[in-house]
C-alpha cells in the first residue's frame, strides 16, 4: 500500500477556482534503500498559512508572483563559491519516475549515502514548519491504522532520499509550490545543499487531468523562473526521451514538452542531462544515469577556473606536461566501442568532435527548416546524449582521471575528461562557415557548457559578440575551461604572424589555454619547429602565463607533435583511422620524447628510517605507470639526512625530487633551496621538487603536502560554510600536529590542542592560534578542560584530529560523543582500525582514515612532480589494496 505524506505551508486554493496560490508542497518522499523503490510520501500542515493570488486568476509566466521575493533576492543570482543551496531538477518523467529517483539518489549522494544524516533533515524541516505528521491511506482498505503507523515509522528510519516536489495532488485537487517559502528556508538555512533535491516535474500527475493543465503550466513555470533568476539555485534540465513508442510517455506529455522546453525547460537550467529508457529499462544503465547527474554537480560547484592559475580545474595540470587526448572521428559514437578500453589506457582526455557526427548534419538541417533532411526526432537531445555515452564507455577503462571533488566524502575518480570541439570548415573541420553555420556554431557550443564539458574548444576567429556572449555566460554560470584555437589551413606565416595568433587565442584574457595550429609547404629549414618556437615567444608576452599547444598539419607536421609538451592531440593503434594527418599515438610521441631527451627517466625516493611498511613505492610507482612516465620511485632507508644527501639519488642529474617521512622532516630543511609558505609555516618538508631556473641550474623547493592530506578530506565533509564556534580538537604534539593546525586553519576552525606533554601543546597554540585543553573532562568548573574552554565560548568539537600513535589505544570520552557527532581523523594507515576509529565508528561518527590523507597527500607530490593531473584512483586503489585488513587481521 502506498502512503502519502506533504509538507505543507500555505493554504491550498484549488485550480478549478482559477486561484493559483504559489504554496509549499515541499513533497517530501523518501524510500528504502533496497532494490525496488518504494516511495512514501508524507506530509505536515502548517500553522501558519501563507497565500499569493494575483486578482484571483493564474499568475502569468512573465509576471512576478511574490513581491517579496523580489525585494529580498535581487542579489541571489547563482554563484560557485560557497553554493549550499538547494538542487533543482525540472522536466517531465515517463512511467519510470525520473526525476523523483534522480532527486532521491542525488540528494543521498550529497550527505554521503548517510540514513541517520537525511533522516534528521527531514526532522529539520518537519520543525520548520512547526506540523504535525499525518499519514493518509490512498487507498479504501480497512488496514489496522496501528500496523500502519508502525510500518511508516519503521520506514522512515531508513531514509534513503528527500526529494522536495513543486507540484502535489491531494483530494482537493493540484497545487503548487511557494517559492517565496523556499527563499526563507534558504534564508534560515533550513534548506541547503544537503537537504533535498527540489523538483519541478511537468509530468507530475497533477496534470494528467486537462481542466488545469494550462494553470498548472503557467505556475510551475513561474516558480522554476523564481528559483532560477530570483533565488539563483543550481538547476538541471533533465530530458527525458524515450526512443519507442511504448516508453511510458504519453501524447500529451510529449506535446506539452514541445511546448515549453525553448521558453522555461532550457531557459531556466545551466546544465541538462539526457535519458531515453533508462528509467523504464531495469538494467545497471539508471547507475549511469544518477552517475552522470553526480558528476555534473560535482563539475558545477567547482571554483570556477583562473587564467593562469594551479590546482583543481586548472588548465595547468587538466592541459598539463605530457597530457593527451584523442580526437574521435566517428559519425556516431557507438562505433567508438570496441577501441574505448584500450584507448582510455594512453590519454588524459577524449575530443568529442561534433561536426563530425552524423547528429550535427540532422541539427543543421533541423536548424535551417529542412526536417525531411533530417533523420534525427531530435539532433538536438542526440548530441547530448552521445557525449554521455562516450562518458560510460570510458567509465570503466578511465585509470587516468583526474579527482572531482563531490559534496559530503565523495570523490567522483572515473570521469575521463572531455574535449568539447564543433570544428569549422575553414579550420580543418566540416562544420559550415557562413554566418549562419558561426551562429549555429555558438549554439552548439553552449550545448557544450550545459553537457558540464571540461574543456570548450573555442575557434578565436569568430563574431565579436557571440564570442563575448558565449564567454560571458561561460565565466558567469559554469566551470569549463576554455581552450581558444585558431587552425591556419593551406598556407604559411611568419613567427610574428604565429606569436599574433597565440595572443589572439587568449580570447582577452578569458581563455585558460590557447591552440595555434600551422601549415607548412616543406620542411627544409625546421618549419616543423615554428609553431613550438613561437608558443615559447608568446608566453613570455602575455601574463598571466598559460598552456600554449603548437602543431604543424599533415605528415610534415608529426615532429611538432612530438616538441609540443602539452595537451596534445592523438590518434590511437587500435582505430581504423586518423583524425588528422600527420597524428602520432601516445606511445609513440612519449618514446620520442624519450629518445630526444625531453622525457628523462627521472628518479624519486621515499627518504626516512625504518621505512619498510611504506606504501608510498607502490603508490606513485603505479601513477607514474598508470600515465606512461618512465620514471622509477625507491625506498631511502637511512638513519640521517646526510646519507641521503650525499649518496647516488639526491646528486644523480636526474633526480626529480623525493617524499620525506620520519625522523628526517625537519632535517631535510637545511639542504633545499627555497621552501614554500605552507613548509615555512608547518616547520617540516614532507616534499622535495626539483625544477630548473633560466639558466638551467637546479633548484631545490621543499614544499608541505601533508596538510592537504588532512584539508581535502575535511573539506570534502564540512564544506565551506563554517559556524562560530566550530573547534577542532587535535591530539598530539608533533610534525603531522602542526600540519593538522595548519590545515583546521585554513578550514576557518577554532582550535584545542590537547598532548600528555602540555608544553608541546602550548607550542602548538602560539604558533597557530587556539587553546591547550588540560584535560579532555566536561566538567565546566575545571579550569582550561575541554569543557570549559567549550561552555565559555558557547563552541562544539566539529572535528577531532588524532594524529597518536595507533599503539596508544587512545579513546574519546563518552561525553564527546554524546550530543552532535564530531568528524573523526586518525592518521594512522597502518592498523585500519584504530582503537578510537572503531570507537566512533560504533557512536555512527563519520571518520577520515590515515590511508586517505596517504593518497591525498600523494596526490598532491605526484601533481607538483609532473605538473599533469595525477591518476586518483589508481592511487587510491593501491593504497587501499595494503591497507585493507585481510582475513587474518
């Protein structure tokens, strides 16, 4: 038997009155986790009541229907930094619920798959209401009210999703949401990113029947205009399609969709995932589905990237040194499958060429009037939908993906990246290039920013404003980056003319790479060498300084290909064919560099003592494996420094740099050149990198990783809004205690420093701020307690930091754990279990494992070794595969 439950806050005015009042039905449906989705729906009546009419008729699209949301949310537009707004998802599901499953999944991915998280948000906003759970009987059975109030209860214990509808139906008739309601449980931080998925589905069986269709059109519409413009939240157009006849999409359905995708379903979303039968099908492919939708959040709420900037979604290390990515050919993507395994094993990144799909032919004809042309229902849906097809095809071949930080624990490790290009005719593409194929073009390419594509290939040559339109809403709403490119196809020009067009593809300043690509008519003076020489000219004149990529067409052109360090674009030995004349694979152009020297065999160590437990061999051995880098990683078991200092690695020509573990941290210090900040501050080097200055002389940096090692994975749970009086408790005194205040200091939280030896605690609190902790008591009355340092300043332990020996078998006092459940850090790798990690385990604390600040950490070396992205989860596999208790632990 199914049971509904609504939120509710407003009074309802039912549509054949022709009243529209915008109303909370904040629909909050929740299932249990197992394999068949068993939706309960519920809900609460408000107190209060709160109704928007406009002279009693339905509140026009254009129209503004709550005045106060105006006033309150003229600044509201979206923004990356610090987003903790509700999702939104809006569109029209077939039979198989599509939007409402996606909103369940999505929301349990954001709090971490947590039961015991959703199920006190929902507490949360059932209080916010101030209602009362009532359950309703849909049906007209005579079942023991009891027995059905026990089965309720019991489910909502195993909460598994809160999908928040916009729309609702009950025995008075449809209703609709008030957004204004939204804006002031965002405002009061009652709704946030972790509290629900909001869902605006035209489908909804509210309007199965005809008298309020058109009303209900009107003001669901208006609400996903308020959402989006007003309260600027995050939201995706989900597109549903389904490609036969008995999909479970009727008619009127698909007609209605017609009708307002171009003026609210597009409009009023940045980002638009794609599903045909999935949702009906009951195969693995929906897991691709609630995947692609993650992974597009995951993208959106990334800090939108620098010019010119470092770290995660930086075209410094996705366009990085020794980076590829393969430029398919095909018409359709499908044919791509029997290469995609072995493809995914040479290259950083998959081009996804649009003019060359036989989809874009169906899109221009469609574009130009001509739908007997066109064999595609919609060409459109189809671009769309390939790029995600491509995106599961590599899933599980993709060992060398970069890290997408996710909310709540999650790191999405198995998103290959792609090169999102539409080709122009002139530019050795096929795409049309008239005035009408560039406008097209510009479409296309914003089809690209919506698909959450990590990399827009922008030809520079185009009209002044579409481009600037195009970049505009590229910097304002999503976080691609940006390559601009220029081809040069049939004819020659100077060094001057190529260093012009470098500049020209910086795109203002606004491009984070830039592609210049030349032609030559023979190769007897080094032609081939001009557009890498004229990369180097060009970056010396412009700054910020940023990836320049340098090719020469045709056959005379495949050493280019080789000079070229970054970002390269391949062909693969499995693939019938080239993209391009002249394309080399990966294997051959890295045993180029090899023979040429541009790829040395670099050698890394691990440097410390008693060191044989250490799995850090194993795990940068493997990355540099995983990205075809011939470089070799070795233990340095010595009792000094010195020893290391003086011996074969550190002097060989081509060292490359070293991880520095205990005793030799600090020691370490003396003998590199410069120290970064973070290694300044910490007062250790867990890092040594070894660059070249102007005129080729080595330089030592000792740089910290450890506190990213701590700072990553506490990010990742606490997110960026921190409250006053948020505290970190950290235990210890010694070199991974300073990075752990280091790290709880770039977080924004409070710190306590509790240590056996109360003056290296002290030392703690004078170089990084905070309170030494005498005791660990609660009792308030006890002078400098854990206790009363909290009581006083009104604080709570967030985060706990154990960085004791696993030997120690230190536990928390029960108290701790009592009330609001802290994060738990143990550095320790080795036990997997700590006596405190199965303590608060059992409390139902989230804890963050020694072996994830170990790849973390590593991560972090391997990115400032090779300048490229590093292969996360490989890293993390192995890491895992030797610290993972066997049958015998």
């Amino acid at each position: 038997m199914e049971m509904r439950r609504y939120i509710r806050g407003g009074i309802m005015a039912p549509l054949n009155l022709c009243v529209i009042a915008m109303m909370v039905s904040a629909v909050t449906s929740f299932v249990t986790p197992t394999s068949s989705t068993s939706v309960i729906s519920g809900g609460v009546v408000a107190e209060s009541s709160r109704s928007y009419t406009k002279s009693g008729v339905t509140t026009p699209l254009s129209a503004t229907v709550d005045a106060e949301v105006e006033s309150s949310s003229k600044n509201s537009s979206f923004k990356f930094d610090n987003y903790n707004k509700p999702i939104v998802l809006l569109g029209l599901s077939s039979e198989g619920n599509e939007l409402q499953r996606l909103a369940l999944s999505l929301s349990a991915s954001l709090v971490g798959n947590n039961p015991q998280t959703m199920k006190s948000t929902l507490d949360k906003l059932e209080r916010s209401q101030g209602a009362l759970l009532v359950a309703e009987d849909d049906d007209d059975d005579n079942e023991d009210d009891a027995a059905e109030s026990k089965a309720s209860d019991e489910q909502q214990q195993q909460v598994a999703g809160i999908s928040l509808s916009a729309v609702g139906l009950d025995e008075e008739g449809p209703f609709v949401l008030d957004a204004g309601l939204i804006g002031e449980l965002i405002r009061e931080k009652t709704l946030s990113l972790t509290s629900g998925v909001v869902v605006l589905d035209f489908n909804h069986p509210a309007f199965h029947n005809k008298e309020f269709e058109v009303d209900l059109i009107r003001a669901l519409s208006s609400v996903a205009k308020q959402l989006y413009e007003e309260l600027g939240l995050l939201s995706v157009y989900v597109n549903v399609q389904p490609d036969d006849a008995d999909s479970g999409m009727s008619d009127k359905a698909k007609e209605r969709k017609d009708m307002i995708e171009k003026d609210v379903l597009i409009p009023f979303s940045d980002y638009e995932i794609c599903v045909k039968n999935e949702g009906t099908a009951g195969d693995s492919s929906w897991d691709n589905i609630e995947w692609e939708l993650q992974r597009m959040i995951g993208r959106a709420l990334l800090a939108p990237p620098v010019v010119g900037g470092t770290g995660t979604n930086s075209a410094d290390l996705m366009m990085g040194l020794n980076t590829f990515f393969l430029s398919l050919s095909f018409p359709h993507v499908e044919d791509a499958s029997p290469y995609i395994e072995q493809m995914c094993l040479d290259v950083d990144s998959m081009e996804y060429r649009v003019d060359l799909l036989q989809a874009a032919k169906g899109y221009l004809a469609k574009a130009s009037g001509d739908d007997d042309s066109c064999n595609d229902k919609d060409p459109r849906f189809d671009i769309l939908y390939q790029q995600q097809r491509l995106r599961f095809m590599c899933r599980p071949n993709a060992q060398r993906a970069p890290a997408l930080p996710f909310s709540g624990s999650g790191i999405i490790d198995d998103a290959l990246p792609i090169v999102y290009t539409v080709r122009t005719a002139h530019q050795a593409g096929t795409w049309p290039d008239d005035e009408e194929g560039i406008k097209h073009m510009f479409d296309l390419l914003e089809l690209g920013l919506r698909s959450g594509a990590e990399v827009l290939d922008v030809e520079s040559a185009w009209d002044a404003k579409l481009t600037d339109r195009l970049m505009k809403r590229a910097k304002d709403r999503h976080t691609s980056l940006i390559l601009g490119s220029h081809h040069v196809v049939g004819e020659e020009v100077s060094m001057d003319e190529a260093i012009e067009l470098y500049r020209q593809c910086r795109m203002d300043g606004r491009a984070h790479g830039a592609k210049v690509v030349l032609s030559i008519n023979g190769n007897d003076n080094d032609e081939d060498q001009l557009a890498y020489k004229a990369s180097i000219a060009a970056a010396k004149m412009d700054k910020p300084e940023i990836p320049n990529i340098g090719l020469i067409l045709g056959e005379d052109g495949s050493y280019s290909r080789i000079l070229n360090p970054r970002f390269t674009p391949v062909t693969h030995e499995t693939l019938p064919f080239k993209a391009a004349p002249g394309q080399l694979t990966a294997a051959e152009i890295m045993a180029g560099r090899l023979l040429t020297g541009q790829v040395p065999t670099e050698r890394y160590a691990i440097l410390g003592h008693n060191i044989a437990y250490s799995v850090s061999p194993q795990m940068q051995g493997s990355a540099f494996a995983a990205v075809k880098l011939p470089h070799t990683y070795t233990r340095a078991d010595v009792e000094t420094v010195e020893e290391f200092v003086e011996g074969p690695i550190w002097n060989d020509d081509n060292f490359g740099g070293c991880s520095v573990t205990i005793p030799h941290k600090a020691n370490i210090i003396p003998h590199v050149d410069v120290l970064t900040d973070a290694a300044k501050e910490i007062g250790s080097v867990n890092t040594v990198i070894v660059k070249k200055d102007k005129k080729g002389t080595r330089v030592l940096i000792g740089d910290n990783t450890d506190w990213k090692g701590i700072y990553n994975p506490l990010r990742r749970r606490i997110g960026d809004e921190i409250k006053s009086g948020s505290y970190a408790l950290i235990l210890g005194g010694g070199g991974t205690a300073r990075a752990a205040a280091y790290a709880a200091t770039k977080l924004g939280l409070d710190r306590i420093y509790y240590n056996r030896t109360p003056e290296k605690a002290q030392d703690l609190a004078t170089e990084f701020g905070g309170s030494v902790a005498s005791s660990l008591s609660d009792d308030a009355d006890t002078k400098n307690s854990l206790g009363a340092i909290l009581a006083e300043n009104q604080g709570n332990v967030q985060v706990v930091i154990s960085t004791l020996p696993a030997a120690a078998e230190f536990e928390l006092p029960e108290w701790i754990l009592s009330s609001a459940l802290p994060i738990v850090f143990d550095v320790n790798y080795k036990p997997y279990n700590t006596a405190l990690l199965l303590q608060t385990t059992s409390k139902g604390c989230d804890v963050v494992r020694g072996s994830e600040m170990l790849w973390e950490q590593g991560v972090g070396q391997f990115e400032l070794w090779t300048g490229r992205t590093a292969p996360y989860g490989v890293m993390k596999k192995v890491v895992l595969e030797n610290c993972l208790p066997t049958e015998a632990d």
